[in-house]
C-alpha cells in the first residue's frame, strides 16, 4: 500500500513539473505592441526582442545610450541667433525660442522684470530652464512665477544661453 502512494506520488509530482515544463516554453515568447503600431516579439528568458514586420522577423538592437553632452556657454556671435518671444500667464513666464544658431540649445537663464502701473519695478528674478532645441528648430521655455497679478509691463530678455556644437556625421 505504501509503494502504491509512494509511486502515484512520484507519478504526479513527476506530470506536474513537466506540465509547468512545457507550459513555460510555450509561454516563453510575449508579443508586445510599442509607438507607432509596430510589434515586437520578446523573450522573456534572455529578453531578446525582435522585430515583426510582415512574415520578417529582425533582431531589435536597443539603441546604445548617448554619450552625456558637454554643455558650454555659447559663443557670442551664436548666442546673438537666438531669439523669442514670451509672456506671462496662469503663474508662468512663457515663450518661443528661435534657434538660428549652429548650437543645440541645452539651458537658458533669463531675467523677467515686472513693472507696476505707476512705472516702478515690482520685481526682477533670473529664472533657469532646460529646453532642448536643435539648430534652426522652435522650441518652448516655461519658468513659474509669482507675483503676476496687476503687472502692466513685463520685460525680459536672454540672460545665459549653454549648450553644445551640431555634431557632424
């Protein structure tokens, strides 16, 4: 009676671990749809992922990560190729940038006045953003403020501007 439990034990315990067996390789593979409609087929052992475009199927290569760019202080006579224009509204300081330098623009420190309606200066701040605009390309800034309501002028303008030289390839 013992060897009879013993072996229906074994048995059992033997279809289980090869049922999960054959279910994890039949389970191995995901497919995973990413932007733009476009589906990939993942390993979820190695996650490998591959490509799936008709019948074909093409290995996916993730891209490497880019080397951290050195930000620098543009050169005056690029600096002078940036231009915009802002606003305030809702608590910020807005805009547009222009960027017609050969630069890729990285950061820009601006300085906003506010003047009141009897002409004095309510306040004047510097205020730092990150923005990321390629040469030749329109790009947005946005700082938040206090202090907006009542003001009748605004002034700014572009007090630092980093970033680095279009790589050529």
């Amino acid at each position: 009676m013992n060897k009879t439990v013993v072996l229906v034990v074994v048995i059992m315990s033997s279809a289980i671990v090869a049922g999960i067996h054959v279910w994890s390789l039949n389970n191995r593979y995901h497919m995973v749809t990413g932007m733009k409609g476009i589906v990939y087929e993942v390993d979820a052992r190695t996650g490998k992922s591959w490509v799936l475009i008709g019948a074909s199927k093409t290995l996916h290569e993730p891209p490497k990560p880019e080397k951290k760019k050195i930000l620098r202080p543009l050169p005056h006579a690029e600096s002078a190729k940036i231009t915009g224009n802002g606003s305030f509204g809702f608590g910020s300081f807005s805009g547009k940038l222009y960027n017609g330098s050969t630069w890729n623009v990285a950061r820009i420190k601006i300085n906003v006045t506010a003047t009141e309606n009897s002409g004095s200066i309510r306040w004047s701040r510097d205020f730092v953003d990150e923005v990321a605009i390629s040469p030749l390309e329109v790009g947005d800034f946005y700082v938040q403020v206090t202090g907006e309501q009542g003001i009748k002028n605004v002034s700014w303008f572009i007090k630092e501007i980093h970033g680095y030289p279009e790589r050529k390839e």
